[in-house]
C-alpha cells in the first residue's frame, strides 16, 4: 500500500480543514485566504502558514480528507458496490459541488498530469477491496494495482463526465451501467 502524506494528522489539523471547508463553501476556492481561515478557527495566521504556506496546500488536504470521509464509508463492502456508493455520494458532496460548479479548473492537474494525495488514497483503498475480494474468491485473478487503477479511473469518468450524458438517462440509470461495467470486469 501507497503512504499518503499530508497534513491532516497534525493537532488542530482538523480544526483548520473544517474552517477551511465552511471558507471555501461560502466563497469558493479562488477566494478564500489563509487568513479568512485563520480567522474562521480562531488561530493565528502563523499557525496555519506553519502547516500549510498557500491555500493550494490546504485545499489539496481537505479534498483528501473529504473524499478519503467519503470512501471509508464503504470500505468494508465489494469493489464494485464500494466504487458505485463512493461515485453516488461524492456526486452530491457539498465540498465537490462547489468546486466542480466554481472551480473546477481546480481539478484539472489531477486529471491531466499528476496523482495526487487523494488519488493515492482512493488507490489503496480500492485494492484493499480488491485483494479481500481476490481472497474470498469474489473478484478475479490480477494484479491488484492494475485492477484498482483501471476502476478508480473508470468510477472517476462516471463522477466527472456522467452528468454530460443525463437526459434521457438519470443517475440511477448511470450508476447501474458503472455497476454492470465493474462487475463484468471484476468478476472471475
């Protein structure tokens, strides 16, 4: 498994996500500050440059804390009903409609260039799944990484791109064809 490095397991890192979450939800991402989230939680500016030195940072730590929130949620379940909860509950995800609907220019390094920390997560999370299922003979035979790479990237073009195909379909329709397109690939 992939170590995932970020802020969030400092004292008082919580304290500071959750101000910036309330920040970036009444603003968005482009205009919230440090210091509006210093002020938010009631900390020093000092205290939160020491921790994070620009608002990028901090955003990239609160998105993997929330998305990371999120899939827990449904770790203990298949890869395939864990990938369809994940898909359905980040659709509606205060934190993610904000930044798809503000800024969604925000998304696009990670789509295009590079993984980031909340990739990393979502990574480890999905071959967890993946290897319990290969053990309990649910899930067929492979290389767990290539698996939980091709079914984050699957899921993640439901999140990212399904509501460019509502109307005829509704999102129950689009989260039971991602269903049958993981079963179908995941089962043995």
């Amino acid at each position: 498994m992939t170590s995932i490095r970020h802020n969030t397991g400092a004292p008082g890192s919580d304290q500071v996500l959750d101000a910036a979450r309330e920040v970036i939800l009444a603003v968005g991402v482009r205009r919230t500050t440090l210091t509006d989230v210093a002020r938010r939680a009631a900390l020093s500016r000092m205290t939160i440059y020491r921790r994070w030195p620009d608002v990028r940072g901090l955003v990239a730590d609160l998105m993997t804390r929330e998305w990371v929130r999120v899939a827990d949620g449904f770790a203990t379940e298949d890869p395939v009903t864990a990938a369809v909860a994940t898909v359905r509950a980040l659709r509606v995800h205060p934190l993610w409609r904000k930044i798809v609907e503000v800024d969604p220019e925000l998304l696009l390094p990670y789509l295009l260039r590079r993984r980031g920390a909340s990739h990393e997560a979502m990574l480890a999370l999905v071959e967890s799944a993946i290897v319990r299922g290969q053990g309990l003979g649910t899930v067929r035979a492979g290389e767990p990484a290539g698996l939980s790479a091709a079914v984050l990237l699957t899921a993640q073009s439901f999140l990212l791109s399904g509501a460019t195909m509502l109307g005829p379909l509704t999102e129950d329709d689009l989260d039971t064809e991602l269903a049958t397109l993981l079963e179908r690939y995941l089962r043995p």
